[in-house]
C-alpha cells in the first residue's frame, strides 16, 4: 500500500510539474505574440493555433492544400501560418506571385540552405560557396541548344529499356515507367555503367532511392534521428555515390561537348562535397520526371478522346504501330506538339502545393508588411486553378496549350511549375525533352487500359 501510495504521489508531482511547464509556455507563447504584433501592427492575418510552438501545425499537416484554400477564403488573399516554430505567409495572387519572383526582400538561396543541408549533408558554407556555379552551369549545359547532345543517346537508352518491359501484361504504371526512366536518364547525364543501372545492381539501389525519395520532404525539414531508415538509405546513397565520382573522375575526356553532365559538375565543383551535391543532382532528375511521366500518361490513357487524338498523332509522325522501335529526334518532338500540350496540361494540374522564398527585409504585400524571417509560400498548385487563366481548371484540356508560344519557350501566363527568377529550374527544358520522348515511345510501343481508377492528385 505504501508503494502505490508513494506512486501516486509522484505521479500527481509530476502532473502538477507538466502543468506548470505547459503553462509558462502558453504565457511565453502569448506574450510573444502581443510582442510581434506590436512590432509589426500591419502585418497578415496569423493562424496560430492554440499549441505553443506547434501553432497549427497538425491542422495544415493534415491537409495542406485544402488549408490553404480554405485560409484564403477566410483571411484573404495573404496570410500568415505559424506552424511547427516556422512563420509561412502565403500570397495567393498575381501582385503577390510578382514579388515573390522578383522582388529583392526575398531570397531563395535563404529559402533552402536548411533543407539542402538536412537532405544532401551539404554544409553552409558550402552551399552559399557553390549553389550558384552549380545552378549556372545546370542551366547552360541543360539549355535548350544544348538539348542536342542528350537527345541520341537518351532516345537509345529509351529504346534499350523499353525491350526489358516485354510485350504485354499488368503491372502498375509508375513502376513501368520508373523502370525505364532511371537507368536511361542516370546513363545519359551521370554516363553509362559509372551508376549502378544494370539489372543485377539497380535492385538494392531502387530500394534505398526510393526511400530516399519518399520521405524526402520530411528528411528536408526533421533530424535525421527520427527518420532511421531515410538517413539509412542516405547515407547508403552517399557511400555509392563517392566511388561513382571516383569513376567519372577517372574517365573525363578532354573534350568538352563528351563530358556528361556529372563531370562537369565535378569541375565547377572542384572537389568541394562532390558524392553530396551528386545525391542532389540524381535526387532532381528523377523526383519530378518519373511523376510527370506517370501523370501524362494516365491522363492521355484515361480521356478516350484524348488518348486517339495522341495517337493519331504519332501515327501520322513515325506510321502505324509496328514490331520495330522507334527513333524520336528533336524534329519529330517539334511536330508531335500535341503531346506537349498533354505534359504541360498534366503538369499543370499536378504542380506542387507550395514553393517558398526567405524574406530578408520588410515586404509590402497590399497593405500588409511581412516581416523579415517568415517564409514567403505560394502554392503553384492553387495558382494553376485560377479560371481567370485556366478556364475549366480542373478539367484536363490539352487545347488550351495551343495559345503558348512553345516554339520560343514561352508558357501560358499564370503558369509557374518551374519557378521564377534568378533561380528557376535550370533543368526545365531538359526535363521536358526526357518527358515528352518518353511518352512518344511508351504509346507507340503500348497499347494501354487503365485498370483503376486515375488516382485524386
């Protein structure tokens, strides 16, 4: 009796004690806020929840993209999330997206160095160091008059991986399509047999990438101490990838345009971090292409007119369906537009939730000032429902397309999958290239039913 007595006592001390903490940390909370508004009277309206440091974190985390919507309708076109210690200001139209891409109170590099850090092992010095060389020399090997000397190779690996798929049977659509983009992408920038791409080795390699993949939003913002078997894979990854630059360093030509892409950037790298920033490099040419693949392809699959019209299309370009394989050349992507149209449609409808920049000095928003050291958020997902530029925006209309001046590279306004600024995707035009070879073949090679229902984006 006198052990459960004393039990209880203790367990009543230390509920007591609990409570107390709990409550001083409601008061700090409290008083932090009236400190802020104080600070900063014409700041957005702020979600905070009622949790201190948790703020509304559970709220947004459980479904962020109807959050956001639903804080829109409520609070107006800006407004703040406090949310796992982190202040987010959302700006949800045009004047806002303007100065979240151009103005000089926001910073991008600012945005990302801890995510970059938490996912690659990339130092700050580092990054702040390298990140534009490296951004720089993305964009011009990657630009589109350089697409040429990815163009051959990339459609032979296509071809190659294709034939391992066989003839026909079931299986789920983004496992095809992964099994073909991989290995013909990492050969065609990383250069062939320096990454494990063969049958024999890609299999433990696709685990540990996949993992990586899969959690990599939370690996960008958690300790590595909560996610064992992401930072397990990682570090797996990291391990690989320092004999592959051993490997790439050891076959670099002299000539500039037989370089792959890896080694140079191992050369504007210069030994800084080379296996990090090469996890980086891999991470970004697959986590968006194999998606976009996937999502084109079941959008072309699951609209019947569509899906003829694609097919009308590839027909009148390389003939009817045959044994042989076909080679797609920038010629034939230049006359095959009709199936840009259904990439940029899918990627339209299935752009990410929410891309962010660091604001650095006091920003004018309407009348709002976001303060400096919130998290300027704009959600490309919610932009690119906007009927004012997208009428029908949930519908899957590849016509609309027809008015964007693609031949000079030029999108439909309103549209910013790729970003803005001085830091836009420098892989864009590469990506695309990938993307719309792939779906040529994969539909000329195929003949496709949809066993399930298209999965909600």
């Amino acid at each position: 009796v006198r052990v459960t007595s004393a039990q209880g006592s203790g367990t009543t001390k230390s509920t007591m004690e609990l409570g107390i903490i709990l409550f001083t940390l409601a008061l700090l909370f409290v008083a932090y806020i009236i400190i802020f508004q104080k600070r900063y009277p014409n700041s957005p309206p702020c979600i905070t929840g009622w949790i201190p440091w948790f703020g509304a974190a559970f709220q947004f985390g459980k479904a962020p993209l109807e959050f956001i919507e639903d804080a829109r309708v409520k609070y107006g076109p800006v407004f703040t999330v406090v949310a796992a210690g982190n202040r987010m200001t959302f700006v949800t139209e045009e004047e806002g997206f303007n100065l979240f891409f151009t103005s000089k109170d926001v910073d991008f590099q600012e945005a990302v160095q801890d995510p970059v850090q938490h996912t690659a092992s990339i130092s700050k010095e580092s990054f702040y160091k390298n990140h534009t060389a490296t951004h720089d020399m993305l964009k011009g090997r990657l630009a589109p008059s350089n697409l040429h000397l990815f163009s051959e190779g990339l459609c032979q690996e296509f071809t190659e991986h294709l034939q391992y798929l066989g003839e026909k049977g079931t299986e789920e659509l983004s496992d095809l399509v992964r099994h073909v983009m991989y290995p013909a992408v990492v050969n065609n920038l990383f250069g062939k047999g320096i990454c494990p791409t063969s049958k024999d080795a890609i299999k433990e390699f696709e685990e540990h990438f996949l993992k990586f993949d899969e959690d990599f939003e939370y690996g960008s913002q958690l300790p590595e101490i909560f996610l064992t078997n992401w930072s397990k894979s990682k570090q797996w990854l990291l391990s690989v990838l320092e004999k592959v630059v051993e490997n790439a360093e050891r076959t670099k030509p002299s000539d500039n345009n037989s370089k792959t892409l890896l080694q140079h950037l191992l050369e504007t790298l210069n030994g800084n971090g080379a296996p990090n920033y090469c996890l980086l490099m891999l991470w970004a040419s697959q986590a968006n292409a194999v998606p976009v693949t996937f999502w084109s392809l079941a959008f072309i699959v699951s609209h019947p007119s569509v899906y003829k019209t694609a097919m009308d299309k590839i027909s009148s370009v390389f003939g009817k369906k045959g044994k042989d394989s076909v080679k797609v050349s920038e010629t034939h992507l230049h006359q095959l537009c009709y199936i840009k149209w259904c990439i940029l449609e899918a990627i339209r409808l299935c752009s990410p939730g929410a891309i962010a920049r660091k604001v650095i000095r006091p920003l004018k928003v309407q009348n709002y000032i976001i303060p400096p050291g919130d998290m300027l958020m704009m959600s490309p997902f919610w932009a690119h429902r906007n009927p004012k530029y997208f009428p029908e925006p949930e519908q899957f209309i590849p016509e609309r397309w027809r008015k964007a001046d693609l031949e000079k590279n030029v999108f439909l306004d309103g549209f910013v999958a790729f970003g803005g600024g001085r830091y836009q995707c420098p892989g864009r035009w590469f990506a695309l290239m990938e993307i719309h070879m792939l779906v040529i073949m994969m539909l000329y090679s195929y003949e496709f039913t949809l066993l399930d229902p298209l999965p909600k984006q």
